[in-house]
C-alpha cells in the first residue's frame, strides 16, 4: 500500500451566501427612538447597522470568493496525492514548493489587503487570517518533514492545524453573533470544511505511515 506523508487538513470556511435584512438591526434602531436619543443618533444607529451588514455580505459574498483560486489551486495540488493518487512523489513535492505554498501566500497576501470600516467585519477578517495563516505554515512544515525525513516538522504542522482549527471555531462564532445581531441571514452549506478537505480518519492513518516512512 502506498504510504503517506500527511494529511493537512484545510479546514477553509467555505464562502456562504449573506443575506442583509431587516430584524435585529432594525430593533436597534427602534430601541434608540424609545429612548429619545434624538433624531440623529437614530440615524447615525441606522447608518452603522447598515455598514456593518454591507461590508460583511460584500466579506463573505464578493471579497473571499474573489481571491479564493489561488487558495483553491493549492488545496487541490496538496490534496491530489490523498484523493486522486500520485505516481511520481517527487513531481508532487515539486508543485507543492513551486506552486501550492506560492499560490497560497498571494492567497494569504489578498486577504490580509482587505480593508473595512465597521469594527465587527475588520474582527471577523482578523480571525479568517489566523485560520489561514496556521494552515500555510503547515504546507511548509511538511515539505520541510519530506525533504528533510524529520517526524518533528511533522509534529509542528499538527500544531499548525490544531491552531487552525482554534480559530476556525472562533471565527465561526463571531460570524453567528455578528449575523444574530444585525439581522443577516446565512445561505448556503454549513461553514466548515470543504469537500475536498481530507477526514479526521484520512489523517489519522496518514500521519501514522509518515512517521514510519519518515523514520526509514
């Protein structure tokens, strides 16, 4: 049976469709005329709500997507040696230096670029790029454990992934509380991993054979 490196599970937020509507934000708003905060902070309430929802449908409907092939392109170079098989293990590595981790950074580059005024969607970016940035790190320690036959790397590219995992997690919290407070509705599939994202069990076997092929 052929043995594996291993499995780094990318667990990219998939893109989901927002909807901006009324509800939450729109109680807000009705709350601020009770109080008699006066005209204008109701506008200036109204005016946030409306940035914030803007900005996050404009995050997660048109900025992510917009830049994901690069990050698509590496996910598929890395994931074709569990998913389709490779018959040359060196040509793989090549692509994985030359291409995947090249792809990735730009990838990695484009989201940091991304700029918005509403606190809420610059928190909830921060929190994407600490999903992405382990999951880089973590390509690099597995070329690093194949080319240098060191079980360590690949040690510290679990870590790299257990941390992705940390934030993914977080991440899909805050997208929750944001969308629960202003009233967005999320469409689509769950946000977790994709479907070309590797198994918990696909990865449990994988790192079990590289620390046997690595050790050799």
């Amino acid at each position: 049976m052929k043995k594996r490196i291993l499995t780094v599970i990318l667990t990219l937020t998939a893109a989901v469709s927002l909807v901006a509507c009324g509800g939450k934000g729109d109680s807000t708003t009705a709350e601020t005329k009770a109080d008699g905060s006066g005209k204008e902070a109701t506008t200036a309430v109204t005016d946030v709500n409306k940035l914030v929802k803007d900005e996050l449908v404009q995050f997660i409907n048109v900025d992510i997507p917009s830049i994901a092939s690069e990050r698509d392109t590496a996910v598929a170079i890395y994931n074709a040696y569990f998913t389709e098989g490779v018959s040359n293990q060196d040509e793989w590595l090549e692509k994985l230096k030359n291409e995947a981790v090249v792809d990735y950074e730009v990838y990695l580059q484009s989201l940091k670029n991304l700029s918005y005024q509403s606190t809420e969607v610059q928190e909830l970016q921060s929190t994407y790029i600490a999903v992405a940035q382990p999951q880089f790190e973590a390509i690099k320690y597995v070329i690093s454990a194949i080319e240098n036959k060191d079980v360590s790397q690949l040690d510290a590219a679990k870590d790299q992934i257990d941390s992705s995992y940390y934030y993914l997690k977080q991440y899909n919290e805050q997208l929750e509380q944001v969308c629960q407070k202003y009233g967005i509705k999320i469409n689509g599939k769950e946000i977790g991993a994709t479907d070309t994202d590797a198994t918990t069990e696909e990865a449990t076997e994988a790192e079990t054979e590289a620390t046997e092929e690595v050790a050799e």
